[in-house]
C-alpha cells in the first residue's frame, strides 16, 4: 500500500484523498523543524510530533546536505510514519 493510501486508512478520516497533499507539505516541514541539523550523517534519529490532531511516531535517517561549504548539516532522509495515534501504520 502507498504512503498516502496508508496514512488515509489510518489516519481515521482527519487525512482524505481532498487534504493529502497539504497532510504530505506540513508533515515534512514539521519533521524539518524537528530536526537538528547538527546530528551525524548516517544517525537514526525519532520522532513524535503532534499534527492535525493527531499524535505521529517515526523515524528517519538523518543525511549530510551534500554542500561543501556545511560539511556537517545534515537534513532528514528515509523518513518513516511508524504510528498514528498509537495504531501501527505498516
């Protein structure tokens, strides 16, 4: 099942077909802040984060941004959405 058909299912209909794009942007940006760009490349980083009424579990790679002049940023890579509200996404 796709990423966006898995969080429609699970998400208890806050998250439709007509809001998954804006679900998709905001949860991204919300990972984004989260993150602390000083964190290692290759670290396994988590995270819970509260979103559209929703209580979101997960983790993610965290990844070097590939510009020289910031040899140690790093940004969230291979982001995974583990639990929504406590119910198991995959």
């Amino acid at each position: 099942m796709s990423w966006n058909d898995l969080v429609i299912e699970k998400s208890r209909g806050i998250v439709t077909e007509k809001n998954i794009d804006k679900f998709n942007c905001d949860f991204w940006c919300a990972i984004d802040d989260e993150h602390n760009s000083d964190i290692p490349d290759g670290e396994f980083c988590e995270f819970a984060i509260d979103m559209w009424g929703m209580k979101l579990k997960g983790h993610y790679i965290a990844e070097w941004i590939g510009d020289n002049e910031y040899p140690n940023e790093t940004e969230p890579c291979e982001i995974e959405l583990d639990y929504i509200d406590n119910v198991l996404v995959s």
